[in-house]
C-alpha cells in the first residue's frame, strides 16, 4: 500500500504558512511575525515543520481576512474567498520560481 502524506502532516502546514506569509507580507518572516504580535523565532519554527498551535492558527484566521482553520491544517482551499485563493497560488509560483534561481 502506497504512502499518502496526511494534510496535517507538518511540512504540509509549514509549506502552507510559508504561502500565506508571502502572500500577505511579501516574505519578510520579521514583518509578518510583527503583524501578528509574536516573537519572529516563534513563526520561523512553524514554517520549519513545528506543530502549529492552536492558538497561532486562530490567531491568523482572526488577523488575515479569509483564512480558516480547514486550509491551515487540512488544505482544504475550498474554505477560502477566491482572492486569497488567487494570492496564494501567485504566491506559491513566486516561490518556486526564487526556490530555482537559487537552486
């Protein structure tokens, strides 16, 4: 039987608050973690696979119109309005192009 990596896996949600911070910041881990009101250590352990809490996760859905918690721990994008939708995959195609510039 094949391997499925489970949504709540914790690269999975990293992978998605690394999208959602370049989509809302513009990658600036400092900046982000300041408009939310945490510690910027605090966010870079969650992008590098940390279990995000549940009081982080409410954080951001209560802070970025439009999130929810379906999306951050389940990827489920049918749960978001379609213009964070839109920013995300814009998001996620900038990174990927910066990830093969410098890889």
């Amino acid at each position: 039987m094949a391997s499925r990596i489970s949504p709540l896996d914790n690269s999975q949600v990293a992978g998605r608050l690394r999208l959602l911070r370049f989509a809302v910041s513009g990658g600036n881990q400092t900046a982000f973690a300041a408009k939310l009101g945490i510690e910027p250590r605090r966010w870079n352990n969650f992008e590098r696979g940390s279990p995000l809490s549940k009081e982080i996760a409410i954080l951001l859905a209560q802070r970025i119109p439009g999130v929810s918690l379906d999306w951050l721990y389940l990827g489920k994008v049918e749960a978001l309005p379609f213009a964070l939708q839109r920013e995300l995959e814009l998001a996620g195609k900038a990174t990927r192009s910066a990830d093969a510039e410098t890889g």
